[in-house]
C-alpha cells in the first residue's frame, strides 16, 4: 500500500509557473507507475499526465503538452508535475495517483490507478 500527499499548489497569473510535489510512502515506490489528474468545480476528474515507473515513458493530455513536465525521484519518493504558462483553464484541483506495475507502461485512465492522494489547489487568475 502506498500513501500519496501532494503539495506545491497556489494562485498563480495567467503565465505563471508552479512546481507541484507527490510524496508517496513505502519501499517500494519504483514499483508503481503514477499519474497527475485534474477536477475542475463541475467537471469530471481528467487525466494531465503519467510516468512509468522507471521515469523513461510519459505521456500528456493534449491540453498541457508543451507546457507541463512530468518526472519522477525514485530515490526521493516523490513525482513532480513542472507546470509552465498557465492559463486560467488549468484552474482545478490536482492528484497524484499510483498504480502498481509490472509492464513498466504508464496509464491514461483513471480507473486504473489504486492509491491517490488529497489533492492540491491551483488558482490560474487572469
């Protein structure tokens, strides 16, 4: 089992940048492939992007491609989600999510994630 917290929210400027943390607990972090998702007020949780657990595959929902970066410190338990010229359309609650892998793929779906963090507040003004 794996405990996800996730931190590095905020309000930002239309432009801005923020730098979002999940630190996961346990050994066996390497083992699980992870995600970043999003809920906007009134809006279905969607999928931002995922890694491997290796940290050699990702993958982006076309929205952020170009703009958010995701990766991963095996050795810090911690995936991280770099996001860059943000716009007040990326306002929503973000989560990391898990998922124990033996493929070493990553995963778009949400139905296939075990273990999520809280969520962390990003307020995009413009």
């Amino acid at each position: 089992q794996v405990q996800l917290v996730e931190s590095g929210g905020g309000l930002v400027q239309a432009g801005g940048n923020l730098r979002l943390s999940c630190a996961a607990s346990g050994r066996t972090f390497s083992s699980y492939a992870m995600g970043w998702f999003r809920q906007a007020p009134g809006k279905e949780r969607e999928f931002v992007a995922a890694i491997s657990r290796s940290g050699g595959r990702t993958d982006y929902a076309e929205s952020v491609k170009g703009r958010f970066t995701i990766s991963r410190d095996n050795a810090k338990n911690t995936v991280y989600l770099q996001m860059n010229s943000l716009k007040p359309e990326d306002t929503a609650v973000y989560s990391c999510a898990a998922n124990f892998d033996r493929s070493g793929y990553y995963y778009r779906s949400r139905y296939d994630y075990s273990y999520w963090g809280q969520g962390t507040q990003v307020t995009v003004s413009s």
